[in-house]
C-alpha cells in the first residue's frame, strides 16, 4: 500500500510541478548527441562518448542535488527553476565527492572482474583448454563474492543523495543515514 501511495504522491507533485519533467527531458537530451554521433562516424562516437561520460562526472551531481530539491518542494505545493540551481549549488560538493567515490569504487570493481576473467582464461589455457571442476568452482566463487559485495555496496549507497539534500547532511552523514535507512528496511 506505501508504493501505491508514493505512486499518487508523485503523481500528483508532476501534476502540478511539470516543469521537473522539462528539466529532466533537458538532462536527458544533453546526452542525445552521443546517440547521433554514431551515424557519423564510429571512432568519432567513441571519442564524444569519452567526452560526455567525463563531463557528466561533474554535472550529475549537480542536476541530481537540484532535481531532488525540485521535487522535495514540488510534494508540498509548487516548485520553480530556482529551486533547482540553489539545490545544486547549496550540495554540490558533497554530491559530488560522494558521487566520484562511487565512481572509483565501480572502477576498482570493473578492474577486479576484468582481472577475474583473466585468471579464468589463464587458468583454462594453463589446464591445456580442459578446466578442472575444482578451479571453475573456485573462480565462480570469487566471482560471485566480487560482485555480491559491490551490488551490496551500492544497495547500502542508495539513499545518500536525498539524506545529502533533503536532510541537508554533509557527504559522510548523508552515507551513514543511507546505511542506516536501508538497514531498517531490510
């Protein structure tokens, strides 16, 4: 029943704050070029696509922290463009250093499975292509134990954003309350 509540509540706060899906379109069409690019030529797409992702390291935290603001104060009656930019501004650092330590720590995690996939190949050439049943069984653990803890990771993660905005708590605060947040739900 809380879901279908959460449903009507934020169907209500688009209702009357339509100006979240245009700023959530605008977002969304920033990134549209890298889609076309691949028309023109493959390489080119590959470089633009680098370009993007890069400078969306630095600008999704801002919109993150402005579009949570904007909808934080469209639940309780109408919400403005400026809302947005003040949100941003007022939490970017923390967004974003919370934001780069998930970034790098999903790097390390991708290393860690690349290095995986590695072992795995090596350990089947090193068998002369006949993989014993022991050693797949091992890799398949450590594979599975990889990528448990970085999904458990980020389950934990996932509320540090609105705990950062909403309960306007710094980077390490706004991860603690996360923590504790989905502590209590699971």
């Amino acid at each position: 029943m809380a879901v279908i509540s959460a449903f009507r509540t934020a169907g209500r706060a688009i209702l009357r704050n339509p100006i979240v899906l245009v700023v959530t379109a605008l977002f969304g069409a920033v990134q549209l070029p890298q889609l076309l690019t691949h028309i023109i030529d493959p390489f080119l797409a590959d470089v633009f696509s680098l370009v993007v992702s890069f400078v969306m390291i630095f600008v999704s935290p801002f919109f993150q922290a402005g579009l949570i603001g904007m909808v934080n104060e469209g639940i309780d009656g109408r919400t403005k463009l400026g809302t947005f930019v003040s949100e941003g501004k007022d939490h970017y650092v923390s967004m974003l250093g919370i934001y780069l330590f998930v970034v790098a720590m999903s790097f390390v995690f991708g290393i860690l499975v690349i290095f995986g996939a590695f072992a795995g190949v090596g350990a089947t050439f090193a068998t002369g292509g006949e993989a014993s049943l022991p050693a797949i069984g091992v890799l398949g653990m450590i594979a599975l134990l990889v990528v448990g803890a970085y999904l458990l990771t980020v389950f934990f993660f996932q509320f540090y954003a609105q705990a950062i905005v909403i309960d306007d708590l710094g980077a390490v605060a706004g991860v603690k309350h996360s923590f504790r947040c989905v502590g209590r739900i699971s």
